[in-house]
C-alpha cells in the first residue's frame, strides 16, 4: 500500500510541475479540470446518481471548463464570487454538519448534484486564477492545506484526547486541530523567511497577507482557513458515511479517490482567492 501511495504520489507531482513550466496556462488548466472533473464523477456516485449521470457531471464539469479557460478564465478575477463561496462554505457547511449524517441522503439528488458541481468548479477556477497570481503564491495556498493536514496527522496522534466530530469521523481531534493551527503559522514564518531569501515569483499568500494586512489579521486569516479545511474534510467525510463508503473511489492506486485528496483544498481556495480580492496585485 505505501508503496502504491508513493508511486501515485510521484506520478501526479511529476504531471503538476511539468504542466506548471509550460509557458502558456492551458496545459496546467486542463490538467487540473480534468481532476476534478473526475471528483465531479465520484461527487455523483456518491450521491445516488445513476452512472450515466455521474459521466455528465464529469463531462459537464470538463465542458464548462473548456469554455472558461477559452473565455480567458486565467486572466479574470471573479471578486464577489470568492465571497459567496465563503459564505455557502461557512454557513452550509456548518448546516450540513449540524444535521449530521442521516439528514444529507434527505436533500434533493439534483440538488446535491448541482451543489457538488458548482463548488468543484469554484475550486478550479480559483486555482486557476492563483496560478496566473504567481506559482509561488499558489504553492503557498496549497501547502496551507497540506501543512494543516500533517500536523494534525501527528499532532493528533501524540495529543489526541478529545473528539472533533466522532459521529462523523471518528479518528478527527481538537489536538489534531489545534497543532494543524500550530505548524501552518511556522510553515508562514518559514516561507516569508525564504520570499525575503529568494524572491520567487511573486510574493506568497503570507507574505502577501502581511504587507497588505498586518500580522494580526494575517494570523486570523490563516487560522479560519485552517478550520475551512477541516470542514471540507468533514463534509466529504459525512458524505462518504451516508453513502456507506470508504472511499470516493479507486482512480488513485493507494489514496482512493480524487475527492479524498482534494476536499479539504475545496473551500480554502475560494477563500484565498476572497482575501486577496481586497488587495491590489
């Protein structure tokens, strides 16, 4: 199993960074959409579609984007919408979770569908218009997620005494939570070091966040992103336990699926994408 995991792994970084060194946006664009066009396929089947709506959700989902990036998706900037996303995120998700997990098969299919769709696709385009801010901007944004997720791994394996949602996922603490806070500020700290180093690109989301906000609100934002992901990881995580699954699917040998990757990135980079909408490039 690990050894699948890392073949996975080194196979999907290899396909990300030579897609991100073409000198034009479509190849990391399509690469990325057809993705998570792939998790709109899984968002289905977990949903109770039939496989034939599954394929057209991903089918939908890869048209759309098609469209998007041709319309100049790469060079726009979607200001409000980041906003909304936030607030479907803040307040649905915390409906959702509220509910628990025998409410969610209640909702109407379509709507469901339609829900998943819509916010994979808002992942996307916030993705991709990170990447036209700037890779190193991007890797940081991502690593906010990544970081969160490792030390809240091992944090909560050392520390973990009081449950975060045990109907839900059961293995979740508030340790975990707190010590993901924890490494997130040292990797901020430790990337603006390396921004003042080398420069990069472009600044990162933190030291982006610092110059244009101050510490103060810096450290608040990237707290509330920290907990963005734990509720992207809590709703895919319900949604798989209403459906009886343990994965969203097998498409990558040693990880599941797509959605189990990339749920928790789902609200938080809309909310990037937000916060900087208040500042200039």
């Amino acid at each position: 199993m690990l050894r699948q995991r890392i073949i996975t792994a080194l196979i999907l970084v290899g396909i990300m960074f030579a897609a991100l060194a073409a000198p034009s946006p479509w190849p990391f664009a399509l690469v990325t959409l057809a993705l998570l066009a792939a998790g709109a396929w899984e968002w289905g089947r977990l949903n109770g579609a039939a496989p034939i709506v599954s394929w057209l959700l991903g089918a939908l989902m890869l048209l759309a984007g098609v469209c998007a990036v041709a319309g100049g998706l790469a060079h726009a900037s979607l200001g409000g919408v980041w906003w909304l996303a936030v607030a479907v995120w803040t307040l649905g998700g915390a409906l959702v979770l509220k509910r628990g997990v025998p409410a969610w098969p209640l909702a109407p299919p379509v709507l469901r569908w339609v829900l998943g769709l819509a916010l994979l696709m808002l992942a996307w385009a916030a993705l991709i218009e990170a990447r036209s801010v700037g890779i190193n901007f991007m890797l940081s944004m991502l690593c906010v997620v990544w970081m969160a997720d490792v030390a809240a791994y091992f944090g909560g394996k050392a520390f973990g005494r009081h449950k975060l949602a045990p109907a839900i996922s059961p293995g979740k603490s508030w340790e975990g939570v707190w010590s993901g806070m924890v490494g997130v500020l040292v990797l901020a700290l430790v990337w603006m070091a390396l921004d003042r180093r080398f420069g990069f690109d472009g600044p990162s989301l933190y030291t982006r966040l610092v110059q244009m906000h101050g510490w103060l609100v810096t450290v608040l934002a990237l707290l509330a992103l920290c907990m963005l992901s734990v509720v992207g990881d809590l709703i895919e995580s319900l949604v798989k336990r209403a459906a009886g699954a343990k994965d969203s699917s097998q498409l990558l040998p040693g990880h599941g699926g797509v959605l189990d990757r990339v749920d928790a990135l789902l609200p938080v980079m809309p909310a990037v994408l937000a916060l900087i909408s208040l500042t200039p490039r």
